[in-house]
C-alpha cells in the first residue's frame, strides 16, 4: 500500500531505525485491540471481560506490548483506593472499566508522539 510505503520512508528520513519503527506500530496495534476489549458485569456488578475464543483482543495488546495479560486485565478491572496510609483494590463495573480502557489506550497512544 502507498500510504504505508510514504510512513515508512519518513518514518526513514526523521532517522528512525526499522525496530523503533516496529515498536511504534506495535504500540499502535496494541492501542487498536485494546479499544476492542469488551465488558460486561457479573451477577455482583463487577466488570469482567467478555472472553472471545478465536481472538482475544485482551491477549493480542498483550503479547504486542509485552506484558502479562493478567496485570492488564487487573488495571482495567480494579482501582486502588488510598486512605492515609492504608490502600485497597476495590472493583470497577462494566462503564468504569471502559473508561480505565480507554484512559490506557490514549496513554498508550500519546506516547507515539513522544519519540
């Protein structure tokens, strides 16, 4: 395709090596699957994510961002709460994880720009 023919190249001319373009597009790709992870609430009004069996968004971000599935799952499942010196984790419902999701996935994203 063209269009990735012409970002290659300047991707080229700003002096990025071919593996600090693979990670930009790794991180990209991570961002697009983790916006197709998908919630629902349990019977308790807890979120869970919605498991797909040929494709499992939630893996698919992980394995390009290299990091454990399970750690990600919990940062969008849970938030910590801190009273003075005392913390806890206490559960996110379906619309609180697909905000913590897409808070990530901008996060993620932003750090394309900080090259």
């Amino acid at each position: 395709d063209r269009a990735y023919e012409r970002v290659v190249k300047a991707m080229e001319q700003i002096g990025m090596t071919e593996a600090e373009r693979n990670d930009v597009f790794s991180l990209v790709a991570a961002v697009l699957h983790i916006g197709n992870i998908r919630f629902k609430d349990s019977s308790k009004d807890e979120a869970i994510v919605v498991r797909e069996r040929d494709k499992d968004p939630l893996k698919i971000a992980s394995q390009l961002l290299g990091i454990d599935p399970k750690s990600i799952e919990k940062t969008f499942l849970e938030r910590r709460v801190v009273a003075g010196k005392e913390s806890m984790m206490t559960p996110l419902n379906s619309a609180q994880a697909i905000l913590a999701r897409d808070s990530f996935a901008m996060l993620l994203y932003s750090k394309v720009f900080e090259w």
